[in-house]
C-alpha cells in the first residue's frame, strides 16, 4: 500500500481542487508566483508547474495541507 497522499492525483486536479477552494488571488497570496497572480488560467499554469520543480513542489505542499483541513473538518 503507498503511504503518498498523492499517489494518483494529478497535478490538474490539484490546481483545480486548490482554486476551487481558495481562489486565484489567494493562491498568488500564498504562493507567490506569476502565473497565479497574472492572467491566471488552469492551462497556463500547469505548464509553468510541470517544468518548474519548485513551484510544484510548493503546490503539492499546499495540497497536502488542505487535505488535512478536510480530513479535520470531516471529524468535527
């Protein structure tokens, strides 16, 4: 059994999950880079994340940590 709390989750779904949540202007808050904060589009930003290992790293980050308020709320 893989312990990845990304093991089958694609990047798209991701960004997609994360802007529904949050939205774009407060992704580009919490993480601060062009493609969220300029003419942000899901598209656009993919590409920029698929060939930028920091920035994805940096949403994968926040993914992580928005499952786990999920997995909180759904406790309450």
């Amino acid at each position: 059994m893989n312990k990845d709390p990304l093991h089958g989750i694609t990047l798209e779904r991701m960004l997609t999950e994360l802007v529904d949540e949050f939205g774009w202007e407060d992704l580009a808050y919490r993480i601060r880079i062009n493609c969220f904060s300029q003419n942000p589009s899901i598209k656009s930003s993919l590409k920029f994340l698929r060939r930028t290992p920091w920035a994805r790293t940096k949403v994968e980050v926040l993914y992580k940590q928005f499952l786990g308020l999920q997995d909180r709320e759904r406790r309450i």
